[in-house]
C-alpha cells in the first residue's frame, strides 16, 4: 500500500471516526490534519499557515457583518412585522397559515442568513399558531422547518459568501441573483404542497384577503426589508463590495431596531454582538481548519482521484452531475454546511466546469443540495431544532418530512438541468 493511500486513509477515516464519536466537526477537522501530518513528516506549521490563509481574505470580511446584522434584525421585532406581512399577502387562502410560515422565512430567513437562526425564531411563534387552529403538529414543525432552507438561497447569504472565497473569481453579486430564482420555486412547491395538505386535512381558512391590511403589514416591515435592499441593490449594480453593503447594512439595522422600532433597550447590543461573535468564532474556526484540511486532500491528489474515478464510472453529464449531487448529499447527512463548502468546492466544482456547468450555477446547486442536509439525520442541525421546539422526536419528524424531501429533491433537480433558473438573473448584474 503506498505512503499516499495510507495517508488518505489516515485524514479521512480519523476525520469520520471523531465524527462518529460526536467530536465537534473544526476539532475533528483539525485532528485529522495534524495526525495525518505527523504520518507524513510534514511540519504542523503548514497546518497553521493554511489555516490562517483561509481567514485571511477581504471577501470574508462580510460574513461578520451579515451575521451581526441577521442578529440585530432577529432580536429587533423584525420577524413578528414579517410574519404579519406574510399571512396578509396568503393567510387568507386554504392551509394559509403554512403559507404563511413558508413566505415568512424567504423574508425572515434570507435576513438572518441562517435556517436554523429562522426555525428557532419564527418556529415557537408560528407552530402553536398552526396547532391552535387545528394543524398537525408534525405538519407544522415541519413546513416551519422545511422553509427555512429558502433563506439561504434568496440573498442576502453568508454561504454564498463563502462559495465565492473558495470557488475564487466568481462574482457575490451574481451568486446573490441566482439563488433568488431557486428560492422562489422551493418556496412555491412548498405553498402547493401545503395547499393540496390543507384541502386533504381539511384545515380552516383564516379570514378574506384585505389590500388595507397588506399595506398597513408592509409599511410596518418596510423599515426592515429595506435592510435586505441595500445589501442585494449594492452588491448586484456593482456600487459597493459586499463587505462594504454589509457594514452599512449594519448601520441602518441599528438605525431601524434602536431609531424606529424601539423595542429592545440599546443595552441589549452588547448581548447581540455576543451571540454574533460566537456564532462568528464557530463559522471562522470551521473556516480555517476547512482550509488546512483542503489543502492536504490537495497534496495528496485526493480531487484528481474522484474526477478520475467519477469519469470511469461515466463521462455523461447527467449522470455526472447526480453522482455529484450525491456525495454532497451524503456529505450534508454528516457534515456542517460551511465546512462542506470549504472542503467539497475544490473537488467537485472543476467536474462541474469541465461537463460546462457555470460557477455560478454550480453554487445555486450547492447551496440547494446543502440545505437539504440540514434537514436529514443524523447530523441535521435545523431537523434536530425543530424537534426540541416541538418536543417531537426528530425520528418521527424525518418520516413526516417525506414528501417535504420530495419537493426539495424536484427543485434540486430542476436546479441541477435547467441552466435557465439560477442564471438568467445573474446576467442583468454587473
């Protein structure tokens, strides 16, 4: 057996091993390349320098401040206004308070960037909602859970950020565009879904569709959506850097929660700059032990062996591109999503080039097949806050989830062939 297998077999099979013993993912990551540099006589050094490298960029400058501004937009009332917008523009319609929940959180979700950020807020609000007014509770964890995932594709989203550090040269700006349209379709399946549940269950319509009380929802939401407008507005016409929209985001976040919403004290700033540095600290750590342990998969060839491998088992595209799909997905049932992104982006990405996929499309797919994996165990970070939220076990919520797979498989899928859905808005940005 040669030095180069063992070694492979070393990073991965003691990276998996701590995963199985419930080992935090950046720890496990960190073990598993500096066991594997011992092996090969290679100074834990380079280990450092690369994982210094890879948070060390300007790009990753606005991840900070989407976290932050998610946090402060979070704890501000912003998820209550949006509600309240959602279920004027589709609570008045058959299962109009799932469609609620799922319109919530592609407004909710793609401010604090996070599905399990949008689950923990708009889940204790919206769940008892639904299983008041008759609702399964199982339904409606998870619908809440399920929709979340939305959040991350509609812009503006750190993960996205990220992709594009890693994949280098592909444009935030145009990523943020091609996950608008991807978004939008999970959302709709997951609103006709709910619809066809509504009239099986026979679940109550809530009330009449009233104009005034839309207008009157938007004004309220307005001061907050407009937080989203300068992120996506700035970075798409070219004005700005995303660093750059992201910190004036920032701003004008402080500006609506302690200006004109009033409703948590400015002493509360400390607390949420807080929560966001721990959430940061996390993200940077999985970021920087993610880029150490990429850059031992690539000494050791590990990409050049999968295409070869992928390649001889098929050189069609559309075969290609599931097998591609499904490692991400079995990487999504044990993995973070952030280190997947840092770990599978330069392996897969130049298969995907090479059959003529774009970058930008490839990270549309990505983010999709990804969000998938937090919903499925035995890692599924969002699956596993839906259960504490409701107090369901999270096994007999993945059964529920079924169908809700089926309607994320269909938009993956559609993601995946049809060019057209993540790239046509991305060609109107500079």
């Amino acid at each position: 057996m040669s030095t180069q297998l063992i070694a492979i077999i070393i990073l991965l099979g003691t990276f998996f091993g701590l995963m199985f013993l419930r080992t935090p993912i950046a720890i496990s990551v960190g073990i598993s390349c500096f066991t594997t540099c011992w092996y090969l006589n290679i100074p834990a050094d380079i280990v450092i320098q690369n994982a210094v490298k890879g948070v060390n960029g300007y790009s990753l400058m606005a991840v900070p401040f989407f976290i932050l501004m998610g946090e402060i937009m979070s704890t501000g009332g912003i998820a209550q206004r949006l509600v309240n917008l959602a279920s004027s523009l589709v609570g008045w319609m058959r299962g109009g308070l799932a469609m609620v929940t799922v319109v919530a959180s592609m407004l909710f979700g793609c401010v604090s960037g996070s599905s399990a950020a949008c689950t923990a807020t708009l889940g204790p609000i919206m769940v008892p909602m639904m299983k008041k007014k008759g609702y399964d509770e199982e339904f409606a964890t998870t619908i809440t859970m399920t929709s979340s995932v939305t959040g991350l594709l509609i812009p503006p989203s750190h993960n996205m950020v990220i992709y594009a550090m890693v994949a280098g040269g592909v444009s935030v700006g145009a990523l943020f565009m091609a996950g608008v349209m991807p978004g939008l379709l999970m959302g709709s399946l997951l609103m006709a879904y709910s619809y066809i549940k509504a009239r099986k269950k026979n679940y109550p319509i809530d009330g009449k569709f009233d104009i005034k009380k839309v207008a009157q929802a938007f004004v309220q939401a307005f001061w907050g959506l407009i937080t989203i407008a300068i992120v996506v507005i700035g970075v798409c016409t070219g004005i700005v850097t995303a660093t750059e929209s992201a910190a004036v985001a920032v701003l004008w976040a402080l500006f609506v929660t302690f200006g004109i919403y009033k409703e948590v004290s400015i002493r509360e700033l400390p607390k949420m700059v807080m929560r966001a540095v721990k959430t940061l600290a996390m993200i940077l750590l999985l970021i920087a032990t993610s880029s150490a342990f990429g850059w031992l998969l690539a000494y050791l060839k590990v990409p050049q062996l999968i295409t070869r491998g992928i390649f001889h088992f098929s050189t069609n595209p559309y075969v290609v591109l599931i097998i591609v799909n499904v490692i991400l997905i079995l990487m999504g049932m044990l993995m973070d999503m952030s280190s997947i992104i840092l770990i599978a982006t330069p392996i897969l990405l130049p298969i995907a080039t090479s059959i003529g996929m774009s970058p930008v499309q490839f990270g549309a797919m990505l983010i999709t097949n990804l969000g998938v994996g937090l919903l499925t165990p035995p890692v599924g970070g969002t699956l596993f806050i839906g259960s504490a939220i409701s107090g369901i076990k999270f096994e007999r919520l993945a059964k529920t989830m079924i169908p809700l797979y089926i309607m994320m498989g269909i938009t993956l899928l559609l993601v995946t062939y049809i060019p057209q859905i993540s790239m046509v808005l991305p060609a109107f940005v500079k």
